[in-house]
C-alpha cells in the first residue's frame, strides 16, 4: 500500500455497483435516522445549543470516514464524552452561553490536535495506559451520572434535584411522557433493534405533544431550532489561564474519547479479518474533532451502539456513512421545525436508553472472582468518578494512577522461586508442591521476569538471603529461560551475584539462557568459561548433570 493510500483511506474504497450501493444506503437511513434525535439529546447532556448536537454528525461523520481506518464506525456525539464536556466546563461558564460555546470548541480543537499528534507520531499504544476494568468503572460511573442528570427532565421534577425536596413540584404530563417513552424505547430495544423506534418516537411524541398544547400547560419542549446549514465558526482566545484549565479534560476526553472508538474498531476489524490501524484512526478521529470545531460544535466521538446497528443493518463500507450523512442533512434543511414540539422528557429517555446498557454489576463480580486488586481498582474509580462530580475526570486518572502502581509493584516484586523435580517430569515450586531438591547442596531457583532494573534488586537478595540462611550451599543453578530481557542494571547484577558466587567456591549452573541475554552478558565479560560456570541450553541437559551430581560421592559429602 502506497502513503497516499496509506494516509487517505478513502482511496482503497472499492468501486460501487447497484447492488452495494442498495445495502449501504438502507444502513446509512437506518443509522441517520437514529442519530438526529440522539444528537439532539446528546447536545443537551454537553450543555450545547441542541442544533450542534445535529452538526455534529454531519461534517465530522464525513471527514472520520474518509480519514479513518475503521469505515463502518458512525461517529458524532455520544454520551460519555458529551457527559465529559459539560462535567469539564462546569464552572468555567453558563451552559448554553457563548462563553460555553467557545470553550467547548476549544476542547474540540484541542483534542482533535492531540489525537493529530499521536496518529502521526506513531504513539497509539499509549491508550493502553487505561486498563480494562478502569475504563469499565469509569463508564459505569458516568451513567450513573448521566442517568442522574436526566432523572428530573424525565419525571417532570420542575427545577431539578435542588428543589425535589424543599418545593416538590411533579409535572405530571412530563411525567408520562418520560415514562412512556423509556418504557417504549426499551421494549423495542428488546424486540427489534433495527427498527427506527427513536425517530418513530420522537415524530408521534411532537405530534401528540403539538396536538394536546404541552406546552402551553408548562411543559418543556425542544423549541425552534436554527435551519439550514452550519456557519463557519472561529472561536476567540479563552486566555492562557483558561486554556491551562482545558488542558486537563482535553487529555482525559482524548483518552475516553479514542478506547470509545477501540471498542467499536476492534469489533469491526475483527469482523473484516483485518489489524485494527489505530494510529490512522487516530487521525481520522482528530480530524473529526476539528472539523466540529469549524461549525461550532463540541468534541465527537464514536458510538458503540449506533456503529453495531450499522453494522448490524449490513454496512460493508464507507459508502452507508455518506449516506447517513446525507439523511442528516436533509432533516437540517428540511425537518428541523418538526422537532420543536418534541418533550424534553422524550429527549431524556433517549440519552437514558442508551447509557442503561453501560450499567453492568455483575462485572464487578466476574473481576472480584478474577482479581480482588483489580476489583478493589475498580471500585475506588467508580467512586472517584461519582463522588468528584462534576470533575469526573479524577476518576479516569485515579484509576490510571492506581493500575500503574500495581504494575509498577508487580514489576518491583518478581515472581522467583525455589525449583523441584515434579512427578511429571517438569521443574514446579519445589515448597508448593513438597519437592526434593534437584540435588544435595544445590540452591536451583526461576524469576519469571527480565533482569532488569526494577528485578535485580529482588534477585540479588533472594540469592543473598538463601546463601545466608544454608552456607553449604555448592551449586546454583539459575533457570533463565524465562528472563528474556537484560539491561544494565540487570547485567550489573550478574555480575555482583557471579562474583559473589565465586569468591565462595559456589558453581553457576545457567539453563536455557536466551541468545540476546547471553549476548549482552557475554559483551560484559560475565560467562567467561571457567570451572565456576556451565550453561545448558534444555532443562533435560541440567537434569542430566544433576543426576551426575546425585551420584557423585565426593560431591555430596564435601
């Protein structure tokens, strides 16, 4: 594959016929129906003006698809990073202001450079930073946040959860058309996911909503919504201290924003039989992110639950995007005004439905069962994410804090051990199982890691303190097969433990040394031959040798 290809994607598309054409345009209907009133919904979650909840899934939908690897994901708004917008800019202005305006875009166009830059700069592997079951409790967390926030919009609290309780007021129409609605949108959920229950919802609930005077009795609907196409929009400068403020959300937004992506890529890849290129995607998604800055937008992402009906609707290529694409711009030409008699509550149903599948618990258990560290990981982020609201973000980065000093931990506290001769004819842990020794006087230990700076001190002092403890020790013999990494921290080691070894009589047996950890310590002048040191390269060539060293009077009475 060329560069040019390599770079735009859209290149390698294969020609279209009727046929392809057909099945992609009823996946990109289906998709585009979906994704008007989703977007609405999702704009109201960011605190956006709702109509830039429908330009964002215009323009970025159409750039991400011609730029990304990934074609059959739908990009646009989604919850968690619309939830990740709002909770990043409370405090800094009035949602829905233009101030709010401004500095949303700014976090697109600052996440949408930052994805730029890893795409380019090869640098995708750095997403691994978050692990699974941190990302899954932060996603938990922020539906809970997400279902909270939209609980008084749905039940018809009035003013929200600060007046439930001093001045309970219960809009009962609002009411019943929230319940209705999450009550329906579930159902077909369940019964056909394809089916276009969203916009088929929102139309009768416009419709019945216009016909009943809703909102003539105090009833909160969507309003008029601007028509026709996006204007170029080009934000002012927040200021440095402003900026430095942003810097924080625009990291974890960049960070949510793309494992969003990962789940739904690594879906479709697979699904293809082909690598997922996540640094092309990378700068297909940071593109994305500009160009819905360029009309006044927020940040985009892309949905796992509208990319799986696309997928699930037959899309093979980019083509059912484009055709997406133009639904939605026909709805912003045309349809907008039927949207303005559209419940509030109807809107808060739809973002609800969607995030109520994030609500899982039972993998809470299934990662207690796997790991209690992880778990307990798990749950402090969770918590983080809940109880720093609106600051959510903590959570992502308490989690990641914590995972890396468990691995850090891990790393610092190898696993070396004490070998035997098992029945089966493999070397186990000699005090686990209740093994012999491989022989008399022999100290034969295995480190499951590389010998490096983060292990050389375990390994040093595993070998100290056992010497310490049995000063008959003869023999040691060093399993190396497993250690497939030296630095020179690691090769400083060697040669302080082969020294010491030396200097009290004590023989080095080494199994299985791999070629590039030979190399090196053979460069630093520690396996110079000599009667203190023998290599084996199979465990059966050492077991053989201790069998000789078994029968070895001399040997086993010094």
């Amino acid at each position: 594959m060329s560069r040019l290809h390599r770079l735009v994607p859209f290149l390698n598309w294969p020609r279209p016929d009727a046929a392809l054409l057909r099945g992609e345009a009823l996946a990109g209907l289906t998709v585009g129906l979906m994704v008007i009133p989703q977007g609405v919904a999702y704009a109201a979650l960011a605190g956006m003006p709702l109509v830039t909840g429908i330009y964002a899934s215009m323009l970025p939908a159409l750039v991400a698809v011609l730029f990304s690897a990934s074609v059959r994901l739908s990009v646009g708004p989604t919850a968690l990073t619309c939830l990740l917008v709002s909770a990043s800019l409370t405090g800094l202005a009035e949602p829905g202001s233009a101030r709010w305006i401004e500095l949303a875009v700014w976090l697109a166009l600052l996440t949408g450079l930052l994805q730029i830059v890893l795409g380019f700069a090869r640098f995708g592997w750095l997403l691994n930073l978050v692990n699974s079951p941190v990302l899954m409790a932060f996603t938990q967390g922020a539906a809970l946040l997400i279902i909270g926030s939209q609980l008084p919009a749905l039940l018809g609290f009035g003013q929200g959860w600060a007046t439930l309780f001093s001045h309970p007021a219960v809009h009962l129409p609002t009411l019943a058309f929230g319940v209705v609605s999450l009550a329906a949108l579930m159902l077909a959920r369940r019964w056909r996911p394809a089916f276009p229950s969203v916009l088929l919802l929102v139309v009768g609930s416009a419709a019945l909503s216009a016909g009943t005077g809703f909102e003539a009795h105090g009833g909160a609907v969507i309003g008029a919504l601007p028509q026709g196409l996006p204007a170029f929009y080009a934000p002012g400068w927040p200021g440095w201290d402003t900026l430095g403020q942003l810097l924080l959300p625009t990291l974890v937004i960049t960070l949510v924003s793309f494992l969003e992506t990962a789940s739904s890529a690594k879906v479709d890849n697979a699904q293809r039989g082909q690598r997922w290129d996540q640094d092309q995607d990378l700068i297909g998604q940071g593109l994305a992110k500009l160009s819905s800055a360029l009309v006044g937008a927020f940040p985009t992402s892309s949905s796992f639950s509208r990319s799986a009906l696309n997928l699930y609707a037959g899309a093979r290529t980019g083509w059912a995007t484009l055709f997406s694409v133009v639904v939605v711009l026909v709805a912003v030409l045309l349809l907008t005004p039927l949207l303005a008699h559209v419940p509030l509550a109807v809107l808060a149903a739809i973002v609800m439905v969607a995030v109520l599948g994030l609500i899982k618990p039972r993998a809470f258990v299934k990662l207690w069962r796997i790991s209690r560290v992880e778990a307990s990981i798990a749950g402090t982020t969770l918590a983080v994410t809940v109880l720093a609201s609106p600051k959510l973000y903590w959570g992502v980065l308490a989690g990641v804090l914590m995972s890396l000093s468990h691995f850090l931990y891990l790393r610092l506290h190898p696993r070396i051990i004490e070998v035997g001769l098992h029945a089966d004819g493999s070397l186990r842990d000699r005090h686990l199982w209740q093994l012999a020794p491989l022989a008399p006087h022999m100290f034969a230990l295995r480190m499951d890691a590389a010998l490096d700076f983060a292990t050389a001190n375990a390994f040093e002092r595993q070998l100290t303190e056992h010497l310490t403890a049995h000063p008959d020790t003869r023999h040691v013999m060093l399993i190396a097969h497993p250690i497939n990494w030296v630095d020179a921290t690691g090769v400083e080691a060697f040669g302080r433990v082969q020294a010491q070894l030396a200097e009290q009589g004590i023989t080095l047996h080494l199994v299985g040394i791999k070629l590039p950890v030979e190399t090196l310590l053979r460069t630093a002048g520690h396996l110079q031959d000599g009667p203190g040191l023998r290599l084996y390269r199979t465990e059966a060539e050492a077991l053989r040798a201790c069998a000789v060293l078994r029968s070895d009077e001399e040997w086993v009475s010094p």
